[in-house]
C-alpha cells in the first residue's frame, strides 16, 4: 500500500506535461495492483528501461541490505527513508509508524542515453536513475511526487539511493542531465504504451510514434542484410551465407557468457574492411587504415597534437563528403574495430545491431 508523508512546500503537478502526478500515479497503480517490475525496449533508447515497484521497509529487508544500511552509519530501512525524505522536503517517518511497520513505495525508473560529445570520449552510453516517491500537498490524500536522480551505477543499492539527488525536471544542471530529463519523458511515454495506459489528451507527447519495438522474428536473412551493409556489399554470396548461417547459428544459443556471445563476429569483421585498433592512435594511422578500407586516399584536416577519439569529427566530416560514415563493433575491451558504412544505411545497421546483438555503436 502507498503510503505518504507531507510536502512542505507546493503542489508539483504540470497536467500538460507527462512527468505530471496523474502520470506517475497511473504507473504506480499498475505496478501495484498488475505487475511490480519489468524491463522493456523502447525506441531510440539503448539497451533495456528498468522498471521497478519497491518499498520501504520491505524490499531492504535481506541481510546485504541490513549490512549495507549499517554500513551507511544508519539504524533500519526507515532511516534510509528518513534521510531520502529530507532531500525533497518530506516529513520523516516518526518511531510510532516505525513501529507500526508501515510499507512507503517508490518506483526506480534506469535506462541509458547517449552522452554528451565530451563524455562520449570516455564514455559510448550514460546511465540514468529516476527514483519517485508520492507525498501529499495541502491535501489529506497522496496528489503529489517528489524526483530523486543518479548517474551512477547502484552496484551497492542502499549507497546508491543514498547518493541521489533531489531534481527539478524543467531544470536540469549539466548537459548530461540535460539529455536524461529529456529522455525521461519519453521513457514515461514508453512506459505507458507498454502498460496500455491512456493518456490523457491535454498532455503534450514526447514523441508522435509508437515507441514500443514490434516483435520481428530474427532469421538468417536479417544477418544477410546486416552482412550485406556492413560491407557495403563487397562480400561473394557463397561468403555471404556461409557467414550469415554461422552468425544466426551463434545467435540462436541465447547463451549470456561473453565469449560465447561474440563467437564468430571476429571471424565475420576478419573478412570484411576493417581496422582493429588500441583507443590510442594518431591521425596519419587514420589516414592510412580509413584509406585502405575505402579504397581511395583520404586526407582530412585536423589541429596539432589531436589523437583518437578527438579525430573522429574531422574523420565523420572527410567521409561525409563521400556519403560514407566510420562506425565501430563494441568490442567490450580497450580496442576499437572500425568499419566504414554508406550513410545512407547507418539507421538501418543499428536497427540491425539491435536485432542480431551485433553491438554496432555510432562515433
């Protein structure tokens, strides 16, 4: 059961906005009474959203969590609560309700956007926590919400809650904020279509289209398309199927050790143009790999004393003139595996990527 403290200062409820109390309690409902936590695709957004129902004191109730709230210099999960609360302005919870063991929901909302131009130097995806609590204001029933946010990974959760942030959503602070807010409302969106919740009509829409993905069957001809693109087409058709067979036979495993994920992809780049580099390499490399892979000398401008992933802007400008675009496999590790694709088929790569989990990343 949802239960409230309250708000001491005013109603936060925006009705043409999506991230408005109408919204959220929406989704809370049906996380409640129909479904406590999934994980979905939404369009444009990487990897999976993270949706999750927890409370306060329930879900700490195991003994990482008592470990983790002692470390924390904290007695019980409701000091947890307490200390969460006075970051937005919420009444604490007093010794009579502790005692009383009352259950305070939150919803945990994770997902992934792209990061900004400096991060993405360190950085191919940035994580973001939206974490919800309702409270009430002036009003004796719960029409009010309060956002905590992270940007970092809660590989230690009761650190990780307590590291949050109190947000406004219209004001975000920096440029990686920036883009999560943005992205939250379309999560939200995302969330609701997932849920088959109606939107009221007076809510002003993140995105026209449907942003849940259809369910597409994966067969060997979508890695025949892939192989096809990503090779811009020089491949012999004998190589072409005996790839394609390989790579949908490794993708039918559905195993998720690393190793066996990635088996055979080296093989398929191996007989492709490619170039398989250390993240440090110098523009005259560049000059030379790119123009082997293009089969045309390519020579771009670029300042003194820039190296790797500070060339690719003037790399991406030289191959844009030729309607070409450099692209990288995700190798997981501290190499880049560069391959050169027609711009005109960058969107369809990655919609591939998604499908054959061919982990294709943009530069």
């Amino acid at each position: 059961m949802k239960d409230f403290f309250s708000n001491f200062f005013g109603r936060n409820n925006d009705l043409k906005s999506i991230v408005s109390f109408d919204v959220l309690d929406a989704i809370y409902s049906k996380l409640y009474n129909e479904i406590n936590n999934f994980e979905f695709k939404i369009h444009g957004i990487h990897d999976t959203v993270l949706v999750n129902l927890y409370s306060f004191p329930g879900s700490f109730d195991y003994e990482e969590a008592h470990d983790e709230i002692k470390k924390a210099g904290l007695k019980n999960a409701y000091g947890v609560l307490n200390e969460l609360y006075k970051k937005i302005d919420i009444g604490p919870v007093t010794e009579e309700q502790m005692l009383q063991e009352l259950e305070f929901d939150y919803i945990h909302i994770q997902f992934y956007t792209e990061p900004t131009p400096e991060v993405k130097k360190y950085l191919k995806h940035v994580l973001h926590n939206f974490v919800i609590f309702f409270c009430s204001t002036n009003s004796l029933e719960t029409n009010d919400f309060k956002i905590l946010y992270s940007g970092g990974h809660f590989v230690n959760y009761t650190k990780g809650i307590l590291e949050t942030e109190s947000i406004d959503i219209k004001d975000p602070k920096t440029d990686i904020q920036k883009i999560g807010f943005k992205e939250f409302e379309k999560v939200l969106q995302g969330i609701c279509e997932y849920l088959n919740i109606k939107l009221p009509e007076n809510i002003e829409l993140p995105s026209q289209e449907n942003l849940i993905p259809d369910e597409i069957e994966v067969t060997q001809e979508i890695f025949e398309e892939f192989i096809q693109l990503v090779s811009r087409g020089d491949i012999e058709e004998k190589e072409l199927k005996r790839q394609s067979k390989k790579l949908f036979k490794n993708y039918q495993k559905e195993t998720k050790e690393y190793h066996a994920i990635v088996e055979g992809h080296w093989d398929f780049f191996e007989i492709i143009d490619c170039w398989n580099s250390d993240w440090k390499f110098g523009p005259e490399d560049a000059e030379y790999f790119i123009s082997e892979m293009i089969g045309e000398d390519l020579n771009f401008n670029y300042p003194e004393e820039t190296y790797s992933h500070d060339l690719f802007p003037y790399i991406q400008t030289a191959l844009g003139k030729r309607d070409l675009e450099l692209m990288t496999y995700d190798t997981q590790g501290d190499n880049y595996l560069f391959f050169v694709a027609n711009k005109e088929d960058v969107g369809r790569i990655l919609q591939l990527s998604a499908l054959t989990k061919i982990e294709i990343n943009q530069l």
